[in-house]
C-alpha cells in the first residue's frame, strides 16, 4: 500500500504534502529532522492520508494537491477527512 499525505507542523500550522510506502516510518522520518524540506518547522503531525495501490497514482495525487494554490483547498480537504474519521 501506498500513500498521499499531509502533515501539520506545529510549530507554525504550515502544510507539508508527500507520498510514501510506510507512512509510518516517513512521519517518523519528518519529526526526526531527517527530512531536508520539513526540519525547520518540526515536531509534525499527521493531519490527513490517503491510500493507492501503486506509487505512482499516490505521486499524481500528490502533485495535484501541491498544484493547489490556495491554503483553504488544502484546510477544506482535512476538515471532510475528519469528519469521516
């Protein structure tokens, strides 16, 4: 399994979006300033994930979430994510 993600950093509510095998181990990854683009604003937290069969379609998904330019596309997706938790 594959996955879309978005982190929350909370230090300063940034949004970070990537794709991965092990979502686990890649938050991980993130809150370990292992991460070159997401050390600065660390500790990070899981805000909302989706999940493909293949990389490459967790990529796509991926790109199209960064083409986003507005912060609200972003904040409207999470807040549906969690109301279906």
């Amino acid at each position: 399994m594959f996955y879309c993600y978005i982190l929350k950093s909370t230090a300063n509510s940034a949004f970070y979006i990537g794709s991965c095998g092990d979502l686990d181990k890649r938050v991980i990854q993130h809150n370990k300033c292992l991460v070159s683009a997401t050390k600065r604003y660390a500790p990070w937290g899981l805000v909302y994930k989706e999940e493909f069969i293949t990389l490459k379609e967790a990529r796509k998904r991926e790109l199209q979430m960064k083409s986003w330019k507005k912060r609200g596309a972003i904040e409207k997706l999470i807040k549906t994510f969690q109301n279906f938790k």
